[in-house]
C-alpha cells in the first residue's frame, strides 16, 4: 500500500514529531510541507493541528479545504489538540466548528486519545501517540546539577508552567522550561517570569532545543512534571517517558489511560505541590520508565487505510 504522509510544520512540534514516527512506523513517503510530492499514492494521511495551518481556527480551516480540494483519492486526517475542554468557552466553540469542517473533508478521522475521540461526532478509530525513541543525547546543560522541576515542550496557557511555578514554592527548585512559546503566545513567557519571581522562584526558558540537547534535558532535570489544566492527549508526556524518566502528572482522563496503558510509566498524584516534594526527596523515583513497544500503532493505522480503499 503506498501512503503518503503530510506532516506540516516545524520538526520540533510535538504534533510534527509524532506524524514524522508514524510516518516511519507504516513506510509512508513523508512531505513535510502541504506540496504533494509527485507520484501516485494509494492514501494520503493528513496530521492537523490548528496552529500548524494558520493564525487562528477559522484561516487554519480554510487553509485545510483549500489544500484538501486539491488532492485526489482517499484522505485519512488525525486531529491533534482536539477542543472541547477549554475553559475559554467561546474559542472552544470556534475550535470546535473549524474541526468540525476539517473532519468533513476527511474519508476517515483518527483520534489520538479515548479522550479527545470522545469529544468528535461520529467518533473516530483511536490510534494512541507512540513514545517515539528520541536521538542520543547531547552534552549535559550548564544548569545540570541544580536541582530542577522540568516541564517540556512548548508553552501555552493550560500547560501548567504556572502551576509548577507555584508548585516550586519552599522547595528551592529552578523550574527549567524546556521549549520556547508556542505561536501567538509570545508575552506568557514575561508573565511567566513575573509570576515566578513574585513567588521568589527562579525560571529558566531554554528556548527551542535540537532533539539530542532535548534528551540531554529531559535526562538532566531532577523532576519531571506534566501539570496540565486540560488534556485529550499529550506527546510532550510522551517524550518524557521516552527519555526514560516518570513523570509527576496530576491525573486527568488520559494520564489515567496512559497510566492503564503502560503501568508504571508516570507518577500520578492528585495534589501536585505534594507530588512534586515526594519526587524531589527521591528522584530516582522518576527514572527507569521503559519506551514500549509501537507494533500496535501501525497495526491500527494500516486498518484504517484498508477501509477507506
């Protein structure tokens, strides 16, 4: 079966990383840009997210029609970041109908979490992320030995860096964000930063980070923490188990999940600051997590391909 894989975006993104691995996974040809390569394809699989196709939903959609129309044959879409939980109620319903349009273009719509799935009608086939194996990992950095809180990928309001921040208080922790802002949020990070220094806690923003100087993070922070407000699927969770570390993750529906999924492979807590003080009196409690094996993820995809010939 040819497939060809469009993953647009910049190869740092969570979303691209994934689409990038699973592309790997199923032996798709990869287009890392809406150019469709020339030759003849028997599926074209699509991964979107709102932010890698436009400035906001609405041109994101449009842009997504406009490149869809151009295509021929079957088109598999799996949807990333799926709304349906954000407490910004009016931009969720925005969300929520320029997915909608997205999904409408598509032969068959794959979910990435039981969670998000459940928040699409009809509800699509779920193929869970893969941890994907990450590059050997760099030199160490220069604030390795510090004793750190570390919270990865991009930053975006709901991804919980404000909550580790207040979490960090009394500890004496550094809390090291491992990424740069995500698109259209540049001004977080100064309130970020205000905000940890209102609480006399100290924030380090590394900013984008190659794939082995990730790894050599993720390995060199003391804690790692995943304190979302809202989740339907996380890669940047992903990553850290990748990286061979747990975790600390308050629960929600799909840490649970994944937590059911791969037992063992995070920390959950229900009381984040008390979670992060139980890690950080023993570290070593959040190494050891294993990356599990992904035959099943291509096994689910190719299933999918079958029935949109």
């Amino acid at each position: 079966m040819r497939v060809l894989a469009v993953v647009p975006g910049p190869a740092d993104h969570g979303v691209v990383v994934h689409g990038t691995a699973v592309a790997e996974l199923v032996g798709a040809r990869l287009a890392r840009t809406l150019e469709r390569p020339t030759g003849t394809w028997d599926v074209t699989h699509v991964h979107f997210t709102d932010s890698l196709f436009g400035a906001g939903i609405a041109s994101s959609a449009d842009a997504f029609e406009r490149w869809a129309r151009r295509g021929t044959g079957p088109l598999v879409v799996t949807l990333h970041d799926v709304p349906g939980a954000d407490p910004d109620s009016e931009r969720d319903a925005r969300r929520t109908e320029g997915y909608r349009r997205v999904a409408a273009r598509a032969d068959a719509v794959v979910g990435c979490s039981g969670v998000e799935a459940d928040r699409l009608q009809p509800r699509p086939t779920v193929v869970p992320l893969p941890a994907v194996p990450l590059a050997a990992p760099g030199g160490a950095p220069d604030w390795a030995g510090r004793t750190t809180l570390g919270v990865l990928g991009f930053l975006y309001p709901g991804k919980g860096h404000d909550r580790v921040i207040d979490a960090a208080v009394g500890t004496g922790a550094t809390v090291v964000a491992l990424g740069s802002a995500s698109p259209g949020h540049a001004p977080l990070v100064a309130r970020l930063q205000q905000r940890a220094r209102d609480r006399g806690v100290e924030l380090l923003v590394t900013g984008p980070l190659a794939e082995a100087d990730l790894h050599a993070a993720a390995r060199a922070v003391t804690v790692p923490v995943a304190a979302y407000s809202t989740t339907g699927a996380s890669a940047s969770l992903l990553t850290w188990v990748a990286a061979g570390r747990r975790p600390v993750t308050t629960g929600g529906p799909y840490a649970r999940g994944l937590d059911r999924r791969w037992p063992g492979s995070l920390l959950l807590t229900e009381d984040l600051a008390a979670g992060v003080r139980s890690a950080l009196a023993d570290p070593s409690s959040t190494r050891g997590a294993s990356a599990p094996a992904t035959s099943d993820v291509a096994d689910l995809l190719r299933g999918v391909y079958a029935s949109v010939l």
